[in-house]
C-alpha cells in the first residue's frame, strides 16, 4: 500500500468511530483502485475494500470505477481479517434493482429486459442483470409460438428466434425473497389493447401483419390485437395451404366482419371484387345451358359451362339414390336450365333436360 493511500486511510481518524451493520448500505468516496480492489473512505474515518468479484455484475465493473468517485456498496463484513469494513458493490445494485421492478411493478411502468435463453415454458431474460422469466402465456401474439398440433419442438425453435431481442414489458411478480422476477409482454400492451377494442368497428379496414398460420387460416395482430382471417376469406378462390400464400410478419390489409367479446373475425378477400360475378354474368335463372361433365359426388353431377365456371345437377335428377349407380361419363355433353345462382357459394344449380325425379315414398317422407 502506498504512502498517499496511508495518508487518505488516516484522514478523519479523528471523528467519532461509525460502526456498521452486516446488510446496511454505506456510502463513501473511492480513494484507490487496482485491478483486484477499491477502497473507500467511510464516514467516521473507515475504510471499506471491494473486492474484484464483489465490484463485478449488475451494471458495475472495476474498471469503470474512480479514484474520487462518490459510491453506495452493500456491508458484507464490518470488520474482516484486514481490519477494514468488507463490502458490495454488486450486491448493493442489486438491491436498487429490485427496488427498482418493486417500483415499476406497482406503477406499472414499462421496462426493457433482453431475451437470453428459450425453454418450452417461455423465454428467460436479463434486466440490470437480474434474471427474468417471460412466459409463453405472456406473449403479444406477433411473438406467440402459434404451431399446428402444438409441437413442443418446432414451439422451443420459434422461441428460440427470440435470442438477442428486446422486449417491452411489465413486471407483473417481482419476489426479492424468492429471487423470482416475471415480466409480461402482453401487459405492457394492455392500454393500446382496450384503445384499439374501443374504437375498432366491424367494417373498419385496417393494416397489420400476419401472426400466425394454421391449417383453418391466418392470424393477423395489429395495434395490440389480433384476429383470424379464416380459410374461407382469404382468397376467392379455393385454398388448400394458407402458408402457400402468407409468411409470418407479412403486411396484410385486412377487413374487420365481426368483434365479438373481443375476438375478431377479419377478412382479406371481401377487399377486393370477387371475381366470380364477373364470369357468370351471362347466366341468368331460366337460362337454357349445355355443360361438360367432370366428375360426381353424392350431391351430383358437376358440369362445367366455361372456364372457371361449374354448374350442379342433383343427384335425384338422375333416378338413382347412391351415385355409384350413375351412368354418365366425364367429358359427356348435358343440357338444361339454370334454377338457381347462389353468389356466396360460388354455384349455379341446374336442371337437367330429362331429368327423371325419385320419388319419395309416404313412409320415406314420415321418416325423414
């Protein structure tokens, strides 16, 4: 120990003697550091030591520390082999980070922790160097693992993507005691959420980007919520695989159908023409056609009458009550005229020329 060290342990010798408490915080002036401790002035003419692993970790290295700096360390020790008062500057963040969440936590203040591991329960972060847990339940749905069939390993993957992210959240339990810390993503959302549902109205056009993929459609978040685009409105046309169309955080413009208790039911296809009414447009009830057959099922014959455009034959038009007993061919010309025009299902109804009705027994009437 240096001589100028001797002389700053000796300074206020004089005072009256300050005893200190195991667990108190302490202030005092930094008056040396080396790369495997400080030590600092204390009141009443003490001298605390910070020992390199206890001046490492939440937010506070050795080497961003000052000779002259002003510091608040945790007692460890009020007297150790030394004779000097052992203490904490780690420990000592920590305690003002957890006062910190316990503050932030009754405030509801929004905070920003880092993604640092994934598990199947959620995603572990860092906070000042705490360590927090943020579960899957307490995703915002642009971040929720949403996977068909609930596979345990492809949701730990999309979890995993979150590695190295920042996120806003809320501390909804901060346990000192326990040393457990769990934050919430879809609470610091919570506000823009009941916003959003207060002023959405079913027929609003919004704009969002796609959240999830399931095999009955898409979902869509925006502004705090989300809604499912389902495989029908998607597309005028038939959809098989809505992951043949979409990625997960495409931008979307969706129509809002319905809000109800807070579930929407959206809509990509009803923004644009459907394209069916242009292609039947020539067709009218009572309209005499001739079509092509191209294949059958127990309600019918299909036959196509233009390109993209198909007409239905009952199946009781044809004398027969299972279809395996039909005689007609694919590619077999029929005649006949159109009774009906349905523009939600996409389908024209006909009777064929001939058509030779079953008919339907008292006793089969009574049963059905």
């Amino acid at each position: 120990m240096t001589k100028n060290v001797m002389d700053k342990l000796l300074v206020g010798k004089e005072d009256q003697i300050v005893l200190f408490k195991a667990g108190e915080m302490a202030k005092g002036v930094v008056i040396d550091v080396t790369p495997h401790r400080v030590l600092v002035s204390l009141p009443g003419g003490q001298t605390g030591i910070v020992t390199k692993k206890e001046a490492s970790g939440f937010g506070v290295e050795v080497d961003d520390i000052e000779v002259g700096a002003n510091i608040e360390a945790l007692v460890m020790d009020p007297e150790n082999e030394l004779g000097l008062v052992a203490l904490s500057l780690k420990r000592a963040n920590q305690e003002l980070v957890w006062a910190e969440l316990q503050e932030a936590m009754e405030k509801e203040t929004i905070i920003t922790v880092k993604v640092s591991e994934a598990n199947k329960g959620g995603l572990m972060a860092r906070y000042k160097g705490l360590k927090a847990f943020l579960p899957v339940s307490q995703l915002t749905p642009m971040n929720y693992p949403r996977v068909d069939g609930a596979d345990s390993s492809e949701i730990l993957r999309r979890l995993g993507e979150h590695i190295g992210n920042e996120f806003k959240v809320r501390v909804i339990n901060a346990d000192r005691t326990n040393g457990k810390l769990i934050v919430s993503e879809k609470a610091a959302i919570a506000e823009q959420r009941k916003d959003t549902f207060e002023k959405l109205q079913a027929g609003d056009i919004v704009k969002g980007h796609v959240s999830g993929i399931v095999k009955f459609g898409i979902f869509v978040a925006f502004d705090g919520v989300e809604g499912l685009v389902h495989l029908s409105e998607l597309d005028w046309g038939h959809v098989s695989d809505p992951g043949k169309l979409y990625s997960v955080g495409d931008e979307v413009e969706v129509l809002v159908l319905s809000i109800e208790n807070e579930k929407l039911s959206l809509s990509i296809k009803q923004l644009s023409e459907d394209p069916w009414k242009e292609l039947v447009k020539d067709f009218s009830e009572g309209a005499t056609i001739e079509g092509k057959v191209v294949r059958w099922n127990a309600n019918g014959v299909f036959v196509e009458l233009k390109k993209d455009v198909t007409g239905l034959i009952p199946l009781s038009q044809f004398g027969v009550e299972n279809y395996a007993d039909l005689t007609v061919k694919e590619g077999e010309m029929i005649s006949g005229t159109v009774t009906d025009i349905n523009f939600d299902s996409h389908r024209i109804m006909i009777k064929k020329d001939g058509a030779v009705e079953i008919e339907t027994t008292e006793s089969e009437t009574e049963e059905a």
